[in-house]
C-alpha cells in the first residue's frame, strides 16, 4: 500500500478510507433532483492551482478525461467501482494519481458508478457512510459548491479529509485526496482541499460516456 494510504487504511475499519471522523447518522436524503447538489453554505475557493503544464489522463472506464500533476504516476483501475465492493479501501477500483515533494507521497482519486435514476447526492452519500460505519451528520453544513465541467456538485470534508461528488445523467463522479488540509505533503497545493479542486477544474466528460461495462445501475 502507498505511504499516502497508510493513514486511511488504519482508520477503514471505522472510517471512510478518507480519514472520516465519528460513527453513524448519515445525511438526510434532500435534495430530490437528481441533478442537485446539497446546499452549500461556503462559497468555493478562488484562485486556483495553476494546471496548464499538468499530464492529461483518459478514464475510458469512468468517462472522462481529468489531468495531474506534471511527475505524479497514473495507476489506472483495474476493475469497476461498486458501493457494495469499493467503499471501503484498499482497492484497485479508482483511477489513482500519486506524487507529491520529495519524501512525501499525496493519493488523488478519481471514479465513476452508474446509480438508480431515484437516487439524489445526498441519498449516496448515506449509503456511502453507512457503508463505512462513518457519522455523517450535519455534513452539509460543512460542504462548498464545486463545479466539474460546467456540472454543480459538492467538495465534502470527511474529517480533513475532501471528497467531491457530482452526479450528472445517473452517474455518481467522486474525486478524493487522502491527506488531511493541513498535512506537509499538500502545504505546496495550498492544502488538499484545493488540491481537489484543482484536479475538477481539468475533468470533462467524454462525449460516449463510460465504457459498456459501467452501464449497468448500481444499488444506492
């Protein structure tokens, strides 16, 4: 496992595989579009990371093209994401970009999963803490706006830990840093949060979507 996961997978048994924090209430399932994002209260952050000579990446198997850092390693998934197998880490179902200073290591995640037309950001954030025995509690109430190829969405802290979520045409699209804000190996990306953000301002959706076998919903 890489240094930037060590953290996480000690704490998967109890968390997220994101650094998460207390145990158990997950968020109330609102909004009831499935194109809205929960109601931020924190506006987004501004000025950010200069991407132009970061290393284009094409994620056939989730549908979109996203870039990293100059230097960082692509590790691409090797099988597709489900909440009912993937939720809690390690696995090998994301796209994973690692890098990082010298003598550090950072992990940026990305992924996809087709979900029932019902289901609401929301709604998937509380299978998806459930599924990790995390609290989720007021969570929306520490979530900003993020936007990812002109698509409204949420950059939600689980701890210190950033997920942004975006659900576009029944597709669930996460992009996680495991490293707290506040940890040396991000001081030089102004922390993990922007760090993600950064990474959403470089993803666009493919025209044909997902490869075939990401077409099939799953359970949220």
């Amino acid at each position: 496992m890489s240094s930037a996961l060590r953290g996480f997978a000690a704490a998967a048994v109890v968390v997220v595989g994101i650094g998460c924090g207390p145990a158990a209430v997950a968020p109330s399932p609102e909004p009831t579009s499935s194109q809205q994002a929960p109601s931020p209260t924190t506006a987004p952050t501004a000025n950010l990371l200069d991407t132009s000579t970061w290393t284009s990446y094409v994620s056939e198997r989730y549908g979109f093209s996203i870039a990293h850092p100059a230097g960082w390693v692509a590790e691409p998934a090797d099988h597709d994401w489900t909440l009912a197998k993937d939720a809690v880490w390690p696995n090998g179902a994301t796209d994973h970009f690692v890098g990082g200073p010298d003598g550090e290591q950072v992990a940026v995640s990305a992924w996809s999963v087709a979900v029932d037309p019902s289901t609401t950001i929301d709604s998937w954030l509380s299978a998806y803490c459930q599924k990790n025995n995390v609290d989720c509690t007021g969570i929306q109430n520490r979530a900003v706006a993020a936007t990812m190829d002109t698509h409204a969405g949420t950059l939600v802290p689980f701890g210190d830990v950033p997920h942004a979520i975006f659900l576009v045409d029944s597709r669930i699209y996460v992009i996680a840093c495991w490293r707290p804000d506040t940890d040396p190996s991000v001081l030089m990306y102004s922390g993990s949060f922007r760090l993600v953000e950064a990474f959403l301002s470089t993803v666009h959706l493919l025209p044909g979507g997902p490869a075939p076998s990401m077409t099939t919903p799953q359970p949220s």
